[in-house]
C-alpha cells in the first residue's frame, strides 16, 4: 500500500462519499476508485461496499480504518518530533537594531542571510543605538546595527549613510526657522549633537526647545502633517513620505549636505560562537560600505 491509500481510507470513513473524499485530497473520482480496487486486490478483502447512499465499510475495512488511524498519528508524531529537534539545533542570534534601521533596511539585509541559514534564528531586539552599544558592550548582544558613532571599543563597519533634512508640511525658507515651533522625537544624543551643531553653525544659537516631543518619528511625521512645525531628522534614501511631506537639505556653510552614519558593531572576543562569526562575514561581504 502506498502511504497515500491510508489517508484514502481514513477520509473515506470520515466522510463516506467518494465525491467528498475527491475534493478533500484533491483527487479526480475515479483515481480514489481505482486506488480502492487496486487496495482491495493487494489486500485480498473488500474494504468497502458501494450503496446509493455512499459507502459503507467491510469488517476489514473497519480494521484498515483503525490501522489508518494509527498510522496517520505516528506520521504526525514523526513530523512534530523531527520539527522539535530541529528546533533545539537550532541556534540564536541576538541582534540589536535601531528603530529607523529595522524598519527601512534591517529585513533586506537579513532575509538573504537566514534564507541561507535555516538552522539559524536571529532575535532582533529595537531600542536606540546609545543603548543597543551598552547592551552589546554589557555582553547582551551579539552584534548590533545603530544610527551614529557609537563605536568606541567594539569592531565597526560602515553599512548606510542617512542625510538630514527639515521635514515640514509646506515649502520653508529656513530662514524661518527660527520663528516656528519644532517637533521633536526619540532619538540618540550623537544624532541630536549633529543637529545643534547644523543649527548653531547656521543661526548662532543655540537650538530652541521643542513645542512638542512626539516620541516615534512616525508620530512626529503626523503632528507635521498637521501644521505649521518643522522636523529636523535623518532619513534614509528608501524613505516612504506617505505623508507628501516637504523635505529641505540641511547644508553646512561649504555646501556639504550633513549626514549620518550607520554601523554593524560587534565586541572583540576571542571565544566568538561560529554562529555569530557567519553574521559578521555576510555583512562584511554584502552590505558593508567599501571605500
């Protein structure tokens, strides 16, 4: 018998219509009828009688029902059990990644590398990068992704650049700035250090407190939407503007527009699991920015 003939049967009881049983496993009529005859044959037993009203089942075909039963049940046990060692082989990668990263690049980079991995699951934690380097630096993670330069102590490579912009509803001289309230939102100090000095470089100020501190960059995108505010961020090239928002370079006085950088970060151990050293040489080959 083929293993396909104990589903046969074990549906067949279940529902006892061959025309049910056909649509169940996808099957034409006729091919769950010759697999019956072709059963009965090797089996030397009618498993079923046909009746108007369907089929009913032999006394062997009611002992063949019982074996289909159990033999269904080990199948799935097998699966469930084959899957559960998998499982346990199965090892982790606890990667940190600020929240801008996650959502604009993080899956492109990583689903290559655990598509090619399937014995590898990687833990993507999200927090800022000041506190993703602490974590990494206290041994919580194994390697991070952050926005700015936090890098002192730990191997870094260059994975993105992000430029800065004045994000507004409307078309703004940024002479104007100064006169109009500012959104804020979470973000690192290093970020918001190269801010103040864009600001203090171009008004000789100091940058004035926000009217507003939205929390999630996503928020302050709609408190924008909604009025006359402004925004000062970094923003990726693959950045969604679902609100049709206005976004203004921000300069240095030689013209240079201000950026940012982004780093994959991972401690100098010498104990390093393999796991962890496969991450490091995929990011090195395909996303680390040469040059």
């Amino acid at each position: 018998m083929r293993d396909s003939d104990w589903k046969i049967i074990y549906e067949l009881h279940q529902n006892p219509s061959i025309t049910k049983v056909s649509g169940l496993l996808y099957k034409s009529q006729s091919a769950i009828t010759k697999r019956l005859q072709s059963m009965e044959e090797e089996l030397a037993c009618r498993i079923v009688e046909r009746t108007p009203q369907g089929v009913t089942f032999t006394k062997e075909g009611e002992f063949l029902f019982q074996m289909a039963e159990k033999y269904l049940q080990l199948e799935n046990e097998t699966q469930e059990g084959l899957r559960k060692l998998r499982e346990e082989h199965k090892e982790t990668i606890l990667l940190g990644s600020a929240y801008t990263y996650t959502k604009y690049s993080l899956y492109d980079v990583l689903n290559p590398f655990t598509a090619a991995h399937p014995n590898i699951s990687v833990r993507v934690i999200n927090k800022q990068s000041n506190y993703l380097y602490e974590m990494l630096m206290e041994g919580k993670l194994d390697a991070a992704f952050i926005r700015s330069d936090y890098t002192a102590g730990v191997y870094h490579e260059l994975v993105d650049h992000t430029a800065a912009y004045c994000v507004t509803r409307d078309p703004v001289d940024l002479d104007a700035l100064p006169s109009m309230e500012q959104v804020a939102y979470q973000t690192n100090q290093k970020t918001i250090g190269k801010i103040e000095a864009w600001w203090m470089e171009r008004y000789g100020t100091t940058l004035p407190e926000p009217a507003e501190d939205a929390g999630y960059i996503e928020f302050a995108f709609r408190s924008i939407a909604a009025g006359n505010r402004y925004l000062l961020c970094f923003l990726p090239d693959n950045f969604v503007n679902e609100f049709q928002l206005t976004l203004t370079p921000l300069l240095a006085k030689d013209g240079k527009q201000i950026t940012r950088d982004s780093w994959f970060i991972y401690k100098k151990e010498k104990n390093r699991r393999a796991v962890v050293d496969e991450l490091i040489q995929y990011v090195e080959k395909h996303v680390k920015i040469r040059g």
